[in-house]
C-alpha cells in the first residue's frame, strides 16, 4: 500500500466498494475530503495521482453509530446481566458520580479508539464533561455528533446549571475540528427529566437551530412509569412537550404501538435502534421492520460499552438483519442492503449530517477497508452480504475521515494506543478505590 500522507487529491486503484447501492469494481478519486469519482474506469488524468492499491480490499462507507456514552467504556463488564433500572441505580450512577473529567477522557478515548479500529468514522455521543471528549474527537480525526446529556432529577438551581452548560458546549463545539464535531441538545429521558425542564431544552434547540436528542421508551416498565407520571405515554408526552417540533432523534424506541410509530414517521423523527444493548438488558425488540415501512429512519447504535459489551457497529448491523427476521417470521424482514445502509446511510441521516454514507460522488470520504484476504470472505459470492453476515470489526485494517487516513494497518494513526489503554484501566482502578 502507497502511503498518501493526506495528498489533496488522491486515488484508489484495483478496489472493490460495497457503496451502499451496488459493488463496484475500479477505482475511487478523493479531492479536498470528498468523493470525486468512484467507477471503473480511471478518469483522465489520474494516472498521476498518489495512489493507494486496493488489492485484498473491501472498501465501504464508514459506519455511524447514532447513540453511545463513549465514557461508559470505563464500566465494561462492571455490571452484567441485571434489569435497566437496578442496573443504572445499583452499578452505573453510583460509579458515574465518582467520574472526573480525567476519566471521561480516558474512557471516551478507549471508546473512540475501539470505534475507529473497527470502523465506525461517526459517533453520537450523549454524556457529561463534555469538553473533554471533543477534545478526544478532534485530536482522533473522527467525526462526532456530541450532546451534555442531562439528568433533570434535582434542585432548580442546578436544572439551570445544567442547561447552561449545554448551551455553551454546544455554542463552544458545534462546527469545530474543521466541521467534524456537530451538536444537539438532550434531555436524558422523559423519566429522568421534568417536563418544563424538557421544554426548556426545546426551546434552546429552537434558540440554537439544533436537533434534540433523547431516550424513549426502552423498556415497558419506564413506558408505564410514563402514563402513571403524566398520563401519557411517551410518544405522545415528548409531543405535547413540543419535542418533535425540531428534527429529533430517539434512542431505542423498543415499546411503541402502531399509532406511536404513525407519530413518529409524520415528525420525521429518527431513531436509533440499539439491538445488543436491548437484548443483553432485555428491552425487548423494536418494531424495525414496521418503522421502516412506515418511513420512519432507522439507524444503528451501540449504547454503551458497560451495556454492549463492545462498541462493534458490524455486529450491531449482523444483528438488525437477524433478529427481525427471528421475530418475524419473515427472511425478508430486514435485507443485507437495509442493514448497511442502517449502519450507513440513514446513520448519517438520523444525525442530519448531509453527504454522508455511501461511497459516491460528492459525499464525505469517510471510508474503512477490510482485508478479505480471510477464509470468511471465500467465496466471493456477494461482497454485501459478506460486510452484513460474515464480516466484524476486527477485519478492518485502514479506515478515512475526510480522505484523512485514521487508521493505516489496524493502528490509529493520531492517537498513542498503549497511553489510552494504560490510562483507561488505571482511571477504573481510581473508580474503584475512592
């Protein structure tokens, strides 16, 4: 492989991409950090470009992770195998209270280096301090949709300290690192956030022209807490609140009726699936496949690596194609090319980020290569299904934001591995010892 050293213009030569509407075999020009021509002939003129050989390569567009807390990674493995609320009230707020900005760092920054290693070029992000995880976004070279996610549960005076701090993150960082960090606000969730307090942050949205980020019904029992509270249901609460009256986007969104997802798909609200966060706390499983239908977009999300265990979109994806289809009945329910483009396309999408998510001309070069130099890849019957049911993060080997090279022979290029991996573990033994 040609070391590019980030050229303004450069080529792919000898390249397969899995472009989010068809393969193509040949060739694929980046200029100035976007797709200028991707088919199979060179275009004129390119045989004196810098060249990367794309021979052993699989080329697809990067993959979005529209809901995560990247800090969390700290708590992998800390609490396994509990229900939501116990979860949350027994394991993770309690050791969350103890985090400093030092250990948001350290853990975003494992967080972001596991994700650019295994693909993912986009991430949502929605937890505290902030500062520090835009810090580790912009020195990564990832690109970053980043939220204060807020928890209402306390004194008026610090309800407003709170959205203060929102609102100067998000005037501080939206448009920064060269555009590649954007911002929203959210309110944690309708259980966790008063209702006045979720119209403030609507208006904010409204003030600071950004989309609203939230959870929503993820489990059936924080459906009821809903409608014993307020006498509505969530959909129709966040509604009544004024929420989806900004472009909106909904993490889990496992328990809705029919109706609900009728709401939804009239508000243009997006959500994000999250199917290995669900099944491992046993959510349930989302109405995909009817959210699809209704045109509702759909997008792919981790959560958390304390609720995942990993952060690899790949199996996020393998998983949206299989479950659906489980539940259902139907093999048709959820195709390979829906579930890329899940992870893809309507990612972008769900975090309204345009010209992003397949490889085509005019788009973001946000791009990652897997070596399918490995038996899982033979035979070579079809590329798509191979990235959607064979492939998994591990098999990426160079991944690119903005045609930045990020990630050149499984190593992150602008972040020091073995000082995060050092850090992150000695900010959890910290945790553990205050």
């Amino acid at each position: 492989m040609t070391t590019t050293n980030n050229p303004k213009k450069w080529i792919v030569r000898n390249g397969v991409f899995v472009t989010g509407h068809a393969v193509v075999e040949g060739c694929m020009v980046i200029e100035d950090g976007l797709i200028a021509y991707i088919g199979a002939e060179e275009p004129e003129g390119a045989d004196e470009l810098p060249s990367v050989d794309g021979k052993g390569l699989l080329f697809m567009p990067g993959l979005v992770n529209s809901h995560g807390h990247t800090g969390m990674s700290l708590l992998r493995g800390y609490g396994d195998d509990m229900v939501l609320q116990a979860w949350l009230q027994k394991k993770m707020w309690p050791m969350e209270a103890k985090f400093t900005s030092d250990d948001v760092y350290w853990g975003s920054s494992l967080a972001i280096m596991e994700m650019l290693k295994s693909g993912t070029t986009t991430f949502l992000d929605m937890y505290n301090h902030m500062d520090r995880v835009a810090q580790v976004a912009e020195k990564s070279g990832i690109r970053a949709v980043l939220t204060r996610g807020v928890i209402g549960l306390c004194s008026p005076e610090e309800q407003q300290s709170k959205l203060a701090d929102s609102i100067a993150f998000a005037k501080n960082w939206h448009g920064g690192a060269d555009g590649r960090i954007t911002a929203m606000m959210s309110p944690h969730a309708p259980y966790t956030c008063p209702p006045a307090f979720i119209e403030r942050f609507v208006q904010a949205a409204h003030d600071l022209d950004l989309p609203l980020h939230t959870h929503m019904s993820e489990t059936a029992a924080e459906v009821q807490q809903n409608v014993n509270d307020y006498g509505l249901r969530p959909v129709a609460h966040l509604e009544k609140l004024g929420f989806f009256s900004r472009s909106s986007l909904v993490a889990h969104a496992v328990h809705l009726t029919d109706e609900e997802i009728e709401v939804l798909a009239a508000n243009k609200v997006a959500v994000s699936h999250n199917p290995g966060s669900n099944l491992k706390l046993a959510s349930g499983v989302a109405k995909v496949p009817q959210m699809l239908e209704a045109g509702v977009v759909v997008s792919l999300g981790t959560d958390s690596a304390a609720s995942n265990n990993n952060l690899d979109l790949f199996e996020e994806m393998r998983l949206a194609a299989l479950i659906h289809k489980g539940v259902s009945g139907d093999p048709t329910a959820v195709p390979a090319l829906e579930a890329l483009r899940m992870a893809t396309l309507y990612g972008a999408q769900s975090l309204y980020i345009d010209n992003l998510g397949t490889l085509e001309a005019g788009m973001k070069a946000d791009f990652a290569a897997l070596d399918v130099d490995q038996a899982h890849f033979l035979p070579r019957t079809d590329y798509l299904s191979h990235v959607v049911y064979s492939a998994a993060g591990q098999d990426v080997r160079h991944v690119w934001v903005d045609g930045r090279q990020v990630v050149k022979n499984r190593e992150c290029l602008l972040l020091d591995e073995e000082k995060i991996r050092f850090e992150a573990q000695a900010s959890f033994e910290g945790l553990l010892a205050r």
